[in-house]
C-alpha cells in the first residue's frame, strides 16, 4: 500500500511557476512508475505527465511539453512536477498517482492504482 501526499499548488499569474511535489510512504515506491494528471471544473481527468520507476523514462502530454518536467528523488520517495509558462487553462486540482504493474508511466488514469488528494493550481490572467 502507498500513501501519496501533493504539496506546491496555489495561485499563481499568468506566466509564472510552481513546482508540486508528490511524497510517497512505502518502501516500494521507488519501483512504481507515477504520473500526474489534473482535473478542471466541469472536465474530465486528464493525464499531465509520468515517469518510469527510475525516472529514466518520462511522457508528456502535448499541452505539457516544453513548459513542464517531471522528476523523480526515489532517496526521498518524491516525484516532482515543475511547471513553467503557466497558463490560466493550466487551472485545476493536480493529482499524482502511482502504478505498480508498470515501468513506463500509462497515459489512461485506469492504469494507477494509488492516489493522492489532490492540490489545487489556480492561474489568473
């Protein structure tokens, strides 16, 4: 069992960066491939990106390259997700997940087995 805690979200303007963190309990997460995927109101949950277990592999979605970088510290069982250039359509509560059955991180949100909260990102224009 893992246990996934986001942090980093807020407001932020047009433009700007944060950087969300994803901690993980569980000795086994440094063998899970983890995404990140974000939902906005009245929208379907959609993939942001991933990362394979070693963090040697990533994927992104097209609305995410060249603005955001996954990565992962296995040493402190946390994946990271810098974003930069945020856009007010970027607006929506960002989760991480993890995937135990995979090294490369899947795109569909059916393919991840642990959770977290969810931390909210707001961009104003």
């Amino acid at each position: 069992q893992v246990q996934l805690v986001e942090s980093g979200g807020g407001l932020v303007q047009a433009g700007g960066s944060l950087r969300l963190s994803c901690a993980a309990s569980g000795r086994t997460f440094s063998t899970y491939a983890v995404g990140w995927f974000r939902q906005a109101p009245w929208k379907e949950r959609e993939f942001v990106a991933g990362i394979s277990w070693r963090g040697s592999s990533t994927n992104y979605a097209d609305s995410a390259k060249g603005r955001f970088t996954i990565s992962r510290d296995n040493a402190k069982n946390t994946v990271y997700l810098r974003m930069n250039s945020l856009k007010p359509e970027d607006t929506a509560v960002y989760y991480c997940a993890a995937d135990p059955g995979s090294y490369y991180p899947g795109r569909a949100a059916d393919e991840y087995a642990f959770w977290g909260q969810g931390t909210q990102v707001t961009v104003s224009s």
